[in-house]
C-alpha cells in the first residue's frame, strides 16, 4: 500500500512536471515569436531610414555640384576673361551641331512625306485592282449565266 501511494504520488509529480515544462516551452516560444516580429519592424524601419538618407545625400550632391558650377560661372562672368572665348567657341560648335541636326532632321521629313505620297498612291492602285476584279468577276458570273441558259 505503502508503494503503491508513492508510485502515485511520483506519477503525479511526473504530470507536474510536464505540465510545467510545456508551460515553459509555451512561454519561451512566444517571447521568440515576440522578439522576432520586434526585430523585424525595427529592420523595417532601419531599411526605410537607410534609403532615405541615400537620397538626401544624392541630392545633396547635386545640389553642391549646381553651386559649384553656378559660382564658377558667375565667377567667370564677373572677371569677363579668356573664359569668355571659349564659350564662344562652345557656342559656334553647338550652333554647327543644331544647323546640321535641323538638315537630317528636315531630309527626315522629306522622306516621311514621300513615303507616305508612294503608300498612299499604292494604296489608291491597289483600291482601283481590287474595284476592277469585282467588274471582272461580276462580267465572268453574268457570261457564265448565259451559257447556263
């Protein structure tokens, strides 16, 4: 009887402890489950706060290279020297540059619009073949009317 109360006494102890360990896996499973959605809107946001700042500095490069290029312009503006005949010389080659793009650009033009007189008059042709087989078909089905008859 004696063995018998400690063999219950031990399997209810066993009980015990198994509960208490799932309680425990249960608990740690949720504090991992926690901590990892935690690490995930804080990377979230980390991404977020990385690429915004790669913008900002993107820009703020652009931004310091258009100072530079304005106050070396206003520079050279102001002094009025040999810079000045270099930009004139820039200017000729890009007025050279524009006349000649305005030449291929108007031959351009002039080979759209004959294409398009050759189409339109291939297409008139092919209009008045088309209206002359029906004619021919139409006098074929008649003559082969009276000599059915």
């Amino acid at each position: 009887e004696e063995q018998n109360a400690k063999t219950v006494g031990m399997s209810h102890l066993d009980a015990q402890m198994q509960m208490h360990m799932r309680l425990f896996r249960a608990q740690r499973n949720f504090y991992i489950a926690g901590f990892a959605l935690f690490l995930c809107l804080v990377i979230k946001r980390l991404v977020s706060l990385i690429s915004a700042n790669a913008g900002l500095q993107a820009e703020k490069e652009a931004a310091m290279k258009q100072a530079e290029s304005a106050s070396k312009a206003a520079e050279s503006f102001m002094k009025g020297d040999m810079t000045g005949g270099a930009d004139t010389k820039d200017v000729k080659e890009l007025k050279e540059a524009l006349a000649k793009a305005e030449k291929e650009a108007s031959a351009a033009k002039k080979d759209r619009d004959s294409m398009k007189a050759q189409s339109e008059s291939l297409n008139r042709e092919y209009d008045r073949l088309l209206a002359e087989k029906d004619k021919l078909e139409k006098k074929v089905s008649i003559m082969g009317d009276k000599k059915d008859d």
